[in-house]
C-alpha cells in the first residue's frame, strides 16, 4: 500500500541545514528539491529549499520521520486514513 | 553488441573512448533542460532526484503492467536522447581522463537532495569539456565551486572514490555528448535507483561482468558490501561469494576489493546468454 506523505514546506523552513528526516527515514524515502528551478548566475537561497516524498514506495510506514521532524511538518497516512 | 557503441561508436573500441563524443559541436542540451526545469518549478527535476512521477508508482502498485510498460518507454525513449549513463571499470574511467578536457570535481547532486550533504562533504561527481568553461553561469548546479583537475589528479580522485565504494558510470548531456563522470551508490543515486528499483534503464549495464573463481575465492566476504545492484551475496553452503551475473552491472567494485584475486572482469561480449544484457 502507497502512502501520502505531506510536507508542510512552511514549518519546514531550512531543511538543507536540519536534514533531520532524510537521515532519520531508514528506507531513504525522503529528498530535497528547490520551489524554484535552476536560475542562471543565481545560486537557489537556502530557504527556497523543500522536502518531498522521492521513494515513497519505499515508505513503510514507520512514522520516525513523522515523530523526528523538530518542526512536526511531516503527515504521513496510507489508504485515506487519518494522517499522522 | 552495445546499441551506443553501435551507433556512436565509429571504430573505437567503446563509444566513450571516442574523442567525438566529448566534442564542443555536440553540447548544446543544457540550456534546454535548464530552462524547462525552472518553467515547471519542479523539485524533483531541480533536485535531479525522480525520472518518474507518482502515476508510474501508482500502476506499479495495482499491477497495471500496460501502463507501467508505456510510462517506462516513454520515459527511456526521452531519457536515451538527453540524459543517461553507462558503467564503468575503475580502469575505463581512468582512460577516460586521458580522452576529455577539462575535469572538474564537483558536488553530488544525488547526495545533495538525498543526503542534504554540505557542499564540502559531497565532492564526488566530475563534470568535463567544455560545458565545464560555463559554470559559472548555472552556480545552483555547482554549489560549492568547481575544481579543475589534471588528469593525473582525477584518476587519483577516482581510486579514492572506488575504494570508497562508489560505482563508476559515464553521463550524456544530449546524446550522444558525453558529459559527465558520476561516482554513485545506491539508494540516493537516482540513476542506480531507478535501475534497480523500477527498471528503468536510466543506467546501462557495462561492457564488463564479474566471474568468481571458486578456487581462489576464501570465503571473506569482503567483496559483498561492495555490489550496489543486488548482485553479490554470500553462500554459506560454499562458505564462497555469489554473484548473479544477470544481476551484474560490470562496475567491478568487487573485483578491486577481492586480496585474493578470486574476481575478474569478463567481457560481457565474449558470454553467448548475456552479450545483450544490457
């Protein structure tokens, strides 16, 4: 079964420096992108960074990301039930 | 025989031993994929970390293997012209630094968006020719700087990285432009992923595959950890390593770390039921 991972991209304000999901998920689900796409001669601030479900056919569900995240950004649910 | 050095070939013994293949004339994709990344906004493609969307997850999950197999030539067919890799041997990417010009270290996008890894924890990926003169135009995608290498200096950093662990592969930036030298492991790699875990030939298999001898091989099982594609374990009955050659993808990171020599290199060429595995 897949679940839905929601990321609450405004609690989550710098993840590139926090990183706490990433290293946390033991099956490496989560992954850092930008809101902004590469622009030429400007490297993307920090803040412009967000964390999305990458593998979460990997996810089994286990909620560390959900309990570790210092900000409680992360829901996690599987077949429509009540997200975490 | 390889479709790639079938058709971009031209004599040489593989395709990317063909100097044509890192030439200027070619490189010209980038630009275009940049742009079209920034107009969508989309994470995945800015952080260089999915080829597939949620819908391929999703046919997979119910079984739908009409649609998966659509959606996965689909995404081939676009990936094969712009953007894939091949692997490689430790000693074919040493050649390579004696074809291309520049080589830089640079950071690993992969491991960036993977790992969320500092800039100066991540140099493991190369970036050569002449896109390389540019890269100051695109800082996002090398954040931390550039290092310009000599070839002496990058083969070097290459040792380092396969003693490390990491899977050698060569990357086209608009077929058939060679472009990039990746130093990858699996999950965060988002080629060796898709690979493996969704069979998407982002990443083809080498010209190479591991063969075990059994007389040689004392049962250590150092060389296990090394696979990153599934393709090693240990066999207690034996008390030796097992390698499924199906499985193998010819980077030979076993090989090097075998000290009894138990492990060669095959071309893929010379056995009849894998020559087309690709």
């Amino acid at each position: 079964m897949l679940p839905t991972i929601i990321v609450d991209d405004e609690k989550c304000e710098d993840p590139l420096s926090c990183r706490r999901c990433l290293i946390i998920c033991p099956t490496h689900v989560l992954g850092l992108g930008t809101d902004v796409g590469a622009q030429k001669f400007r490297e993307t601030d920090t803040s412009h960074f967000i964390v999305r479900p990458v593998r979460f056919d990997k996810c089994s569900g286990c909620m560390d990301c959900v309990d570790g995240c210092p900000q409680s950004a992360i829901q996690v649910s599987f077949g429509g039930g009540d997200a975490r | 025989m390889c479709d790639w050095c079938e058709k971009y070939g031209d004599g040489y013994e593989r395709w990317y031993f063909n100097p044509a293949n890192y030439a200027r004339r070619l490189y010209k994709i980038r630009k275009e994929e940049a742009v079209a990344s920034g107009a969508e906004a989309n994470p995945q493609a800015a952080g260089g970390m999915a080829f597939v969307g949620r819908d391929f997850i999703e046919a997979r999950d119910r079984g739908d293997i009409a649609e998966v197999e659509r959606i996965k030539q689909q995404t081939e067919g676009a990936m094969w012209l712009t953007h894939f890799g091949q692997v490689l041997t430790l000693e074919e990417a040493h050649k390579i630094t004696d074809i291309m010009y520049p080589i830089s270290l640079i950071s690993c996008a992969c491991r960036r968006s993977m790992e969320g890894l500092p800039d100066e924890e991540n140099f493991t990926c190369m970036g050569m020719g002449p896109g390389m003169y540019k890269w100051e135009r695109w800082p996002d995608t090398y954040r931390g700087g550039v290092h310009f290498l000599t070839p002496d200096e990058a083969k070097e950093v290459l040792s380092k990285l396969n003693k490390r662990g990491l899977v050698h592969s060569i990357y086209t930036f608009g077929t058939p432009y060679l472009g990039g030298l990746c130093n990858c492991d699996y999950p965060d790699c988002a080629a060796i992923r898709t690979v493996v875990d969704l069979e998407i030939k982002i990443l083809w298999k080498g010209h190479y595959v591991a063969k075990i001898d059994p007389e040689l091989c004392n049962g250590c099982a150092s060389c296990i950890h090394r696979c990153q594609f599934r393709a090693l374990s240990f066999n207690p009955s034996r008390n030796k390593a097992y390698i499924d050659q199906f499985q193998c993808f010819g980077c030979g990171l076993c090989a090097t770390e075998c000290d009894q020599e138990a492990i060669t290199m095959v071309e893929r060429a010379s056995l009849p039921a894998l020559a087309n595995v690709w």
